[in-house]
C-alpha cells in the first residue's frame, strides 16, 4: 500500500481529475429553476472547495516539505524580492597631489651704487683715464673745485689755468697736493678752464694706503705698495721721470685708453716697502713738472 503523498505532476494531475469530476457530477444533478441553479452553484464552490482542502491534507507531509523547501510557491508570501544588489562602490576620494612649494625667486642683481664723491673728502674721489673726483674730461674745473675749496691759479705764466691744494713743503709730508688743470692753458691762460690734466702726491712716502687719498677704480691710492699696483694693471710698462735716477724713483704706465693715461711713480717708504707717490691722469704717458 502508497504512504507516500502526491507530489509533482501527480498532484497536479489529481488535482485537474478532482475538480473535473466534482463539475460533471454538479452539471447531472443542477435543478432546472434559476433560484435552485443559484443555490447549487454555493453548494458546487463549498463542495470543490472541501475537496481541494482534503486533497491539500493528504499531501501536507509532501507539500508542506515542498514549499518549506521552495519547490511549490506559498501563497502567503508577498513578491520575490529582488535580488540583492551591492551597492556601488563609493569612489574613494583621490588622494590630493601634494602642491610643490615655490621656489623663492633669485633675488635680481643689484648694481654696485655709484661712488658717492664729497667735494670736500678727496678719499672719496676717484681717478681713472678721464675722471677726476666726480669731474670727467672736458667738465667745467670751477663748480667741482671751489667745492672742494681748491684755489684757482693766480698766475697761469708758471703753471696751467686751474686749481690747486699745494700742500706742505716738509720733505716728510704726506699731506695730499692737487692739482686740476686745462694743460694747455699756460702760455695762454682761460677764464673757465676745463680738465685735462690731474695730479695727486706726497713729499713724504707713506708706508701704506692713505685714506684721504682719491683712488683709482682699480683701488690704487698714494701709499698702495707697488706689488699691489702691478696686479691691479697687468698692462703696466715703465716709464721715465726726470727725478727716478736722483730720487730713487721708479715710474709706471697703463694705458692707452681712449688717448689717455694713469701714471703712478713709486718710491721707498721710511717703514721699508716701496710704495705709490703720485698719481697722474693725462695725455701724457710721462712725469714731469708742468709748472717748470
């Protein structure tokens, strides 16, 4: 004897037989009078319904499995859910590009500041090949001059028209003499001389660089030593004086430029070194008196 349930297609078979001939049985015994067909048809519903729900208990054991293991839908249970659906992945926050540091700017090149020349000072002026103090070749000696309390020729038949410090006739001096002078103007003296000539010295030698001295733009004063001189201008050619021979002197020469001339003389110092004791800017590449 089967102790087993329907199950499958044979439960559904039994089903379709069940309810077929529940229907056939209800159409041979209906009453032929609408009000009789009314209330058969309740009756026909009760009795189908009956036997579903016997049929339904025969199978429990097997269908109550089939939906607890979901091969026959519940009729209690809502819509399938939807299956499940990871959710995007939230884009992970870019990691920042780290924002180089600037590099500070090179500082722009400054110029050297012009010299600042004091009349009054002449260790501030400076002497090249056609400079003296702040006056360049052709300026106008006066304005320049009588700031710097120069005296102006008084008698232009011994030397040049312009202006001078003379200084001290100690032979040990080393007081700066000036003199800034139109060269050619001392047959023929001018109300306004203008600079062509410049001369700076000392009676005295000094031992080291003196500092009211004007100085050339290669740093030569009166007092640099002569090894210094020699480095500072690797054109320097001797030259002549008439006092080298007597006086011991030795006379340099750079230059040309531009027509033009630096001359230094140098002579033994009291402390030993030979050093610079004049200095001259000129068209002349020689020393000699020009008030003779």
């Amino acid at each position: 004897m089967r102790t087993d349930p329907p199950a499958g297609d044979e439960l559904a078979r039994l089903l379709v037989t069940m309810r077929s001939s529940v229907m056939t049985a209800a159409l041979q015994d209906a009453p032929e009078s609408a009000a009789a067909r009314s209330r058969w048809a309740t009756v026909r519903r009760r009795v189908l319904g009956i036997a579903i729900a016997a049929v339904s208990l025969l199978v429990i054991g097997g269908g109550g499995a089939a939906l607890a293991t979901g091969l026959l839908p519940n009729p209690f249970d809502g819509p399938p859910a939807p299956p499940a659906t990871s959710a995007p992945a939230s884009p992970s926050p870019e990691t920042p590009t780290a924002t180089p540091t600037p590099s500070p700017e090179p500082p722009a090149p400054v110029a050297p500041a012009e010299p600042t020349v004091d009349p009054l000072d002449p260790g501030t002026w400076v002497v090249d090949y056609g400079q003296a103090g702040s006056l360049m070749v052709g300026d106008s000696i006066a304005p320049f001059a009588e700031a710097a309390g120069l005296q102006p020729n008084p008698s232009p038949i011994d030397c040049p028209s312009g202006f001078y410090r003379i200084g001290s006739f100690d032979e040990d001096s080393l007081e700066v003499a000036i003199a800034l002078t139109q060269a050619d103007a001392r047959i023929n003296p001018v109300d306004d001389p203008v600079l062509t000539y410049a001369e700076f010295q000392t009676r005295g030698v000094a031992g080291s660089p003196l500092p009211d001295s004007p100085s050339t733009l290669a740093g030569i004063r009166l007092g640099s030593s002569e090894d210094d001189l020699i480095a500072a201008y690797p054109d320097l050619r001797q030259t002549t004086s008439r006092y080298d021979d007597t006086m011991g002197y030795t006379t340099y020469v750079s230059g040309p430029v531009d027509g033009r001339y630096l001359v230094f003389q140098v002579a033994s110092s009291p402390d030993g070194p030979r050093t610079v004791r004049l200095l001259q800017t000129s068209t002349w590449d020689v020393v000699f008196d020009i008030c003779d």
